[in-house]
C-alpha cells in the first residue's frame, strides 16, 4: 500500500461520510454497552476520532459540547503526557482531571491509540459523565476540588490489553454506584475498541497506510470555510452581559465579540470573580461552549473539528468565574458553562440578528437523587436531567423542554421510577412558560417528585435561571422563571437537601425568551397554542393582545379546536388600542 498523498473531491466525499459512519459506530457501541442511565438514556457523551498529532477530525451525531470540544483540545494533555514511542497496542489511557479535559471529576475521558504494524494511525476517545465519583453529592457546596471526589490525573486505564486492576479497586472503593461507574469505564473502552477496528477495516479496503493526508484535508477545508463565514459578519467590537442566579450572590457574565475578517476574538473580561462554591468553570470547558457558539451562529454546518476551532479566539482573565485557577470547586461547572452561547448570541445579534436565538432556559437542570429502597433496604442514586425552553427563532417558535446548548436528553418516568423508589407524580408543560413574541419562546417543563418508603430521602438540585429570566429579541418578552419547590415553599438550589418521607418536590423549568413584538403574532397561531395549553385565555389577551372566547367543555381534561372562539374584530381593536398606548 501507498500513502495517499492527495484526494479529489469525490475520494473525499466518500472517506469522510465512511469516517463519520465509524464514529457513530463508535458511539452506538457506547449507548448499547453502558451501565448508567445518563450515558444510556440522556447521552451525556461525546465520541470522536483524532489523527496522529492529536486533532480532532470528526465526532458522532450526537454528544454534548461540553463533552465534544474539551475533548478535542484536552487531547494533546494525553499525548504530552504518553507521547506515541510510549504506547504500546492494548494500552487505554484515562482521566478526569477538570482543568485537562471536561471541566469536573465526574466527566471521564477514555483514550485509545489504535496500531496498524506497530505504528500509530489514530487515537478513539469518548467522555462521559459517570454516575458517581465519590466526594459530596454532586453539588455546588464545595470549597474545594478535593472535597468533590477522586481525581485521578493521566494514566493507564488498560496496559497491553490488561486492565488496571489497582486503579479500578480504588475506583470501586471510593464510589456510591461502583457498579455503573465502571461498568461505564469498560463501556468507554469496548467503544473506542469498535472505533478502532472499524477504521482498520477503512484503511485496508481504501489502501490507506495513514489518514493524516485525510485528516488535513477535512480540517483544512473547515478551517476555510468557517473563515469564509465570518467574511460575511461585519467586522465589529459587539458587547453583552447575561446574570446568573450564583451560588450565594449573582454573577455576572460578560462578553466582547470582536469580528476582523477572517477571525473571531471572543473576551470574557469583566465577569465575576471565580465563586467560594462549585460553579467555577475551567478555560477548557469556557472555549468549547464559546467555540460551538460561534460554530452554530456563523456556520452550522461546518464539521465540528480541529479546523473549526482555529480561527475562534478566546480569553478569560484568570481567576474569574469563566477560567477558575486550582483547586476550585467545578463541579457544577454546567450551571455557569451553558449560558455561554446565549452570551456570545446577545452579542452577535447586534451584527447578524436574523441568525442567532433569543435567550434559553440554557443551563440543562440536574438532580441527583438519593433515596432506600423499602424493600430491600439497598440505597438508590440516580441521576434526572430536565430540559427548559429555547430561545425563539427569527423565523420559528422557540423548543419546548430542549437540551440546548448542552444536547442532554431526559429519562422516560418509567426509567426513573425502576432505578429508584421514587414516583414522578407530574410532568407536563409549563402553560405560559415561554416568552411572549411574534415567534413565542419555547415551553419549560413542570414536575412534581415523590418517594416510596419511610425513610429520609434526599435531592440535590442543580437548577439556574430562577431569579434572572431568559431575555427576549427584536421586542420579544423574557420567559417565566425557573421555580424550585420544596412541600409548596422555594427550596434552596444548588444544595443536597434531606426531606421527609412524605416530601414533595416541584422542579418547574424556565422559558425561552420570545422574538418580535407580541402585538404582530398571528393570532390564530395564538388560538391554536391556546387550545394545545402553551398559552392561557389571559396570557393571550394581556400578552398578545389576542381575544378568545372560551365556548365551555363538558370534559375539562380535553381541549379541542370548537372549544374556543377567536374574536377578529375584538382582536384588531385590542391592538389598536395598545399600539397607540
């Protein structure tokens, strides 16, 4: 076989879509082989293929930025750390240390070299959010990293094929769900082993000896075609700030986006101070969601890989809350990480309005709950992600319960209530949760979480955005605040609370922020989100300026188009009225 030195566009074309399909193989063998349900059922994940110096070439379909792009930059912490000449076939290296790759210590990212004639071709990695590292409950009341559970830095996780039996025993002894947590290590592995094989078979049935030549091809044409999106930005200084609940006060996030040509500086000074309490954020963890933020808005649809990083240019002063110097406590890194895009998007919509999303609900809610079961007394600890409203569109309504920026998805009740002795007694949409536009936000999500026995239970509750609300564009209203409640009362956030047995918890999501004035939304689209419940009769003449008529139902629970009336004429003298007021 010889190199190939150089490929024409359908050689290209064909090699790129066989070199995605083996890193969804990848992935798939990930989801299927996973012990925990935030892998298996929420796909906290990433998986992707890097080439011989340690760039990333492509990812799977699905995955979370937050996982993907500290991923990809962390890995050359791998190569420094095993350089090639070190590695042997069979080795798989591991780590969880935040300031290397995804920012907290129950992120874990699984290396693996793959050979072909004893030579290195490629690397596989994946990270992925284990169910438990020991420490605190993950939470955000930490002081320190080192109260937040085992760190363990670059190492071995497998050598010539074995695995580390030392370092698993110490995984095992110092975990709540020892059985997930490295059921999930040896999931990691089999999937990079899958990725691996698959590639071999590639190179083999294309006569590839190395795909560096590919690589620099996919990346390079990335790398241009980003560039050749920002050409059409005005170049621009483009500032805003965005308010997070905090941990014991609130903070401040702020940007500046400058534009010049064929790059992009994204500058973070001017942000709080990194917090006393876990919601710090490591720079590695700030670039990735900064980087798909630009991605998303400039060109979504170049590949997620080395090159469409390389004209994003990012900062943050050291020792603020956006790049956290050790030993900080990360982590609830996500509660802060994921309201970087509707930051970077407030900024951009100064340039490029018609191309980003009002403000989102953004920091995906994360509970973790404890609880015994009566029978067997044996304790549970699982994991519940919940998803608030997105932004509205300039053109669209916003997405109802939608993992954006993060990508997590949520767990069916019947998920939750076999894992653990808990019952989800509501979850519904939250009427009037999005805000008012002429493209209305996208719908939070409301819960009510109950527990089966008679012993104390307990929920950590990582939750944001209940004191500072999605903003609206172009006009458009923010949306409804988050609300945490505790028996009916607001419970304190960010915290493990122990309740009692007969306790109730509401975890009532925030909105997405609308897009346009309300005054100019079709009002039968208003009808219409009236009868589907999104909006109430009163949202829709105080919000929208819309009057409709309520006709009565005989069944309450039902809600049909003949049930309501809208009035035309009352409608457009409404308007009027508010438009000259």
């Amino acid at each position: 076989m010889t190199t190939q030195k150089t490929l024409d566009p359908i050689q290209l074309e064909v090699l790129w879509n066989r070199l995605l399909s083996v890193a969804n193989e990848q992935q798939t063998t990930l989801v299927r082989t996973a012990f925990s349900t935030i892998v298996r059922e929420s796909l906290d994940l990433a998986c992707g293929v890097f080439d011989t110096r340690g760039h990333m070439i492509g990812q799977s379909l699905t995955g979370t930025p937050g996982h993907i792009n500290p991923m990809a930059t962390g890995a050359i912490h791998f190569l420094t750390t095993y350089p090639p000449e070190t590695l042997e076939p069979g080795d798989v290296l591991v780590t969880n240390d935040p300031w290397q790759t995804a920012g907290q210590v129950n992120d874990f990212t699984v290396l693996t070299p793959v050979f072909r004639d004893r030579r290195i071709v490629a690397y596989f990695a994946n990270c992925c959010h284990a169910p438990d590292i020991g420490g605190r409950i993950l939470s955000a009341e930490a002081r320190e990293v080192f109260e937040e559970g085992l760190r363990i830095p670059i190492t071995k996780l497998f050598s010539r094929g074995e695995p580390n039996v030392e370092l698993f025993k110490i995984l095992r002894a110092n975990v709540r769900t020892p059985d997930e947590t490295v059921g999930d290590l040896y999931a990691q592995t089999s999937s990079n082993a899958v990725g691996a094989r698959s590639l071999l078979q590639m190179m083999d049935e294309f006569g590839l000896d190395t795909i560096d030549p590919l690589a620099d091809e996919i990346i390079s044409r990335s790398e241009n075609a980003l560039r050749a999106a920002l050409e059409q930005i005005p170049n621009g200084c483009f500032e805003h700030t965005v308010w997070s609940d905090g941990f014991e006060e609130p903070l401040r996030l702020k940007v500046a986006v400058t534009v010049e040509n064929r790059d992009i500086h994204i500058d973070f000074a001017g942000s709080s101070p990194q917090s006393q309490r876990g919601i710090n954020v490591v720079l590695n963890y700030t670039k990735g969601y900064a980087s798909f933020a630009v991605k998303a808005a400039i060109s979504p649809e170049v590949p997620h890989n080395e090159g469409s990083f390389r004209p994003v240019h990012i900062e943050a002063p050291a020792g603020s809350i956006l790049n956290c110097t050790e030993p900080a406590a990360v982590a609830s890194r996500h509660l802060v990480g994921h309201f970087l895009p509707g930051l970077i998007f407030g900024a951009l919509a100064q340039a490029i309005p018609d191309r980003v999303l009002a403000g989102g609900a953004d920091p995906a809610w994360m509970s973790i709950w404890r609880a015994t079961w009566p029978a067997s007394h044996k304790s549970a600890n699982f994991t519940l992600f919940q998803l608030g409203g997105t932004g509205a569109r300039p053109t669209k309504d916003g997405l109802s319960t939608t993992g954006f920026p993060s990508g997590v998805g949520g767990v069916p009740a019947e998920i939750m209530e076999s894992q653990a002795p808990i019952l989800q007694l509501r979850r519904e949409l939250r009427t009037d949760s999005g805000g008012g536009g002429t493209f209305r936000g996208g719908l939070g999500q409301a819960t009510d979480i109950a527990h089966l026995g008679d012993d104390r239970w307990s929920v950590s509750a990582m939750v944001d955005r209940t004191q500072f609300a999605a903003h609206g564009l172009d006009g458009g209203l923010p949306g409804a605040l988050g609300e945490l409640e505790l028996d009916g009362s607001d419970a304190m956030a960010k915290s493990v609370l122990w309740m009692d047995p007969n306790a109730v918890v509401s975890l009532n999501l925030p909105g997405g922020g609308g897009y346009g004035d309300p005054l100019d939304r079709d009002p039968c689209r208003v009808l219409d989100d009236v009868v589907h419940g999104y909006v109430s009769l009163d949202a829709a003449l105080d919000v929208y300026g819309v009057v409709i008529r309520s006709l009565g139902r005989p069944d309450q629970r039902v809600r049909l188009p003949e049930h309501y009336e809208l009035d035309c004429e009352a409608t457009a003298e409404t308007r009027q009225q508010r438009t000259q007021a």
